[in-house]
C-alpha cells in the first residue's frame, strides 16, 4: 500500500490512495467511465458509514472466510473498479482461501479484459482467468454472460464484489454461495447475496483474509457453525441502519 | 429535453437522461474523471432523497429566486458536470433573472474552458463569461481564484452549483449571498451557503426558474419577505434528515 507519496497516517490516507488508484486505473484502460461514476456512489455511501467497517460487516467478512475455507471451488470475480483499486489485495485473498481469480466485466472489451489480466499479474495474481469465455450465466444475454467453464461457471462459492444487480441475482439463482462486497445495503446485489458485505472493498477483502487466517486451522464444524450463525437480512438491516443514523449501529 | 430517445413516462427517465448527459458530456472533453465521480456521489445522495424535490428544497428554490431578482449582479457559475447536464437549463435561468453565465472551473484547462463554453453557445447561452479570468478570488491559489472582474467578482448574488467546498467558503467570504445547489447537506459548499438547495441539479435549475418567473410582478417587500423567511439551517437539518430518513421530510 506505498504506491503514493502520503503517509499512512494522514486522516485522509485511504480515501487519497483509494482516488490515486482510480485515477491510474482510467489511465491503464482498466476503469471505466461507468466505473468511475460507481466509486462516487460508492463514496457516499461510506462517508455516510463513517468511512469504517462496521460490526455487521466485520461479522460478514468472517462468514464469508468460513464459506470460502468450506468451498471445493471458491472463485473471486474481478472487474475494473475491483482490479484498479485492489490487485495485491484479491491475490493475498485467493492465496489464503485457494481461490481461483476470474475477470468478469459488465462491459466486456477484449482490450480492457487484457489490461485487466496484466495489471492483476504484475499485482502477483499468477493465474487469471475470464479470457477463455467458455461458459454462460443462464439467464443473461450474451456477452453479459460470459464466464470461465472451469472457472465461475463450475464454482460453489462466488466472491463477486461491486457487481452489477442483474448478474448478481443470475448467479444467485446457480445455487452458488453468493459473497457480495456493496455499500449500498439496499442494492439488487446486497439484496440477493448469501454474504452482503456492506464495506469499503479496499477494507473488505483485506479483512476477510485476515479473518481466513485466523480460520485456517479450524474445523468444518466451526466454520459451519459461523456460516450457521450469520444472517444476511439482520446484517443488512443494520448497515442501511448505520448509513441513515450517520455510521453508528 | 428529448436529446434521447426514452420516453419521457419511463420510469428512469430522469436517471438514463443524466447518463446520457454526462457520456456525451465525456466525449466533449466537457466532464472530468473528477466529474464522473462527483456524478456518482450525488446519485447516492439523489438515492437516498427518493430521486424527488423534498418541500425544504422547493422552498429554498423559491428563495433563490427572490434573492436573483433582487440581485443588482447577479452570476451563474457553470462548471463541467453543471455544463454537460443543463446546458439549456442555465440559460432559461439566467434569462429568467437577467443573470450573467460565467464558466468557472476547479481544474481550469483552456481547451476544457473553450469545450464548455461552445457547448453552452449551442445551448442558447449567448454570452457567456469566465474565458477573460482578469479578477480573483482572495484566499484561493492561482488557478483556483480565477474568475471575470465584471462577472463573479462583482457579482452580488451567485448561483454555484455542484462547487468544490474551498471555493464555496472563499465566495461566501466575499461577501456575496451564495447559492449552493448540492445533494450532500453536509458538504462543506452547502454549509456556507446563504441558500444552501439539496436537490438534483437537473431538477434545481428549472424549479428556481419557474418561481423566478412566478415572482417576476412581485414587489421588493414581497421578495425580501421570501428572503428573510428562508432559514439555511432548518433546510439543511429537513434534508439531512429526509436522506437519513428515506426521502421522508
């Protein structure tokens, strides 16, 4: 987290390196005009929060450790605002979980998917998938629904984070475990998630792998009782309760 | 109003028509990345509002018609996302109240100066103002304090909308009366304001235009009552709480 000249301590660290990291991504070809009007959705959103992770979401980004620690074939779905703003950060995370990484656009061009892939490998993400396109998300329309067969077409445990609503509600319906990363608790995608993570994803990914560290000695009968433990309606009630309360559960 | 083709009863009329507004406004070399995102916090707030004129803001609306038509100068201030989204909408003000346009930028380039400025003149905008910037505004650095001596900087009413907190708190300085359209409340631009609108731009503009021309017979009394009944703080507290709330005042 060094890529700009700012120190950490500086109150407005995060939100400078989160601007820092978007802004490269619109000069890489990776952010989208569509991905930039997202992130200042997304900024409202958390500074209604208080800019923190919550207790709900903390509880959720633990759910979804134990889920994908439980998964067979747990993938991380990568678009460009998720690329741009986190690459190291969606590989610790796959290595600690043994997930598979995947890029998944909403506007699927052959060029962005490419500069996807190379900034996700030069961020140490070795494998990317999501170039092959050999499987399809019933339900959705043609290049929408382009998937990796061996990839989120065959996962039981998706992480699909800043997913648009359609996609998000065709890949709930596949029967997967569906972990969504959304500050806007009240969006198709939050909405339909196993996991809805109501969180700044540049603190949720992070904070999940920390949590499947912690995890990574435990047993099935713990991770199940956590994944048992978990609702995804209270988790949402509190967050949207946070965003109208100024970021106090 | 019909610059795409989406019938006006489509129930996102409104939010495809602004998309449209600030794509096209991208191709111009009109709208910023900074501009996209900004477009992107004011759709979670708008959100969060219900997407509609809460009564405070009409009122507010009202308020700054009366104070325009009193105005001995009065500006409206065009930045690039208020340019690629109102063109039209900001002449129909300006000549409602017989205010100058002066284009006004936070990261001022000529080319993007000129680009706005056609873009307007297209619009039905005639004149319009800011290319000239031999005055300034105290307290701000070089490129930020730039504006047109015989525009903002003699101006005694202004009407900034979507404007950056630092220069909304160098005007109000000024001692100007300021005219903040913005959909954060608590941004620093609304809290400075002498009448602070939280509402969409798109919906903001036209709404003050129709009071404006409303109250084009009334007399100075009447205006100045209108005037001094307008509370900035019970506004600001009615859609604070209205966003908090869900839309409800």
């Amino acid at each position: 987290m060094s890529d700009i000249e700012i120190p950490e301590s500086h109150p407005r660290y995060q939100s400078l390196l989160t601007r820092h990291r978007i802004e490269a991504g619109v000069e890489k070809g990776i952010t989208s005009n569509q991905g930039l009007i997202a992130q200042g959705r997304g900024e409202a959103f958390d500074y209604l929060l208080g800019e923190q992770t919550i207790p709900s979401a903390d509880a959720a980004e633990r759910a979804a450790a134990a889920h994908l620690l439980l998964a067979d074939h747990p993938v991380v779905s990568v678009n460009g605002n998720v690329a741009a703003l986190c690459p190291a950060e969606v590989g610790e995370l796959a290595e600690a979980v043994g997930a598979d990484v995947e890029v998944n656009l909403f506007n699927r061009t052959e060029e962005r998917m490419q500069a996807i892939a190379d900034h996700l490998r030069e961020h140490g993400v070795d494998e990317v998938k999501g170039l092959t396109a050999d499987g399809r998300i019933p339900g959705l329309d043609h290049e929408r629904a382009k998937v990796d067969a061996d990839g989120i077409r065959s996962a039981d445990v998706v992480v699909v984070p800043l997913e648009d609503g359609d996609r998000a509600e065709a890949l709930g319906e596949m029967d997967k475990v569906e972990i969504v990363v959304d500050l806007n608790p009240m969006s198709r995608s939050a909405q339909v998630a196993t996991v809805p993570i109501v969180d700044n994803i540049i603190r949720a990914l992070p904070n999940i792998t920390v949590h499947a560290e912690e995890l990574s000695g435990a047993s099935c009968e713990e991770l199940e009782a956590i994944v048992a433990d978990f609702d995804a309606d209270d988790a949402l009630g509190a967050a949207e309760k946070a965003i109208r309360s100024g970021g106090d559960e």
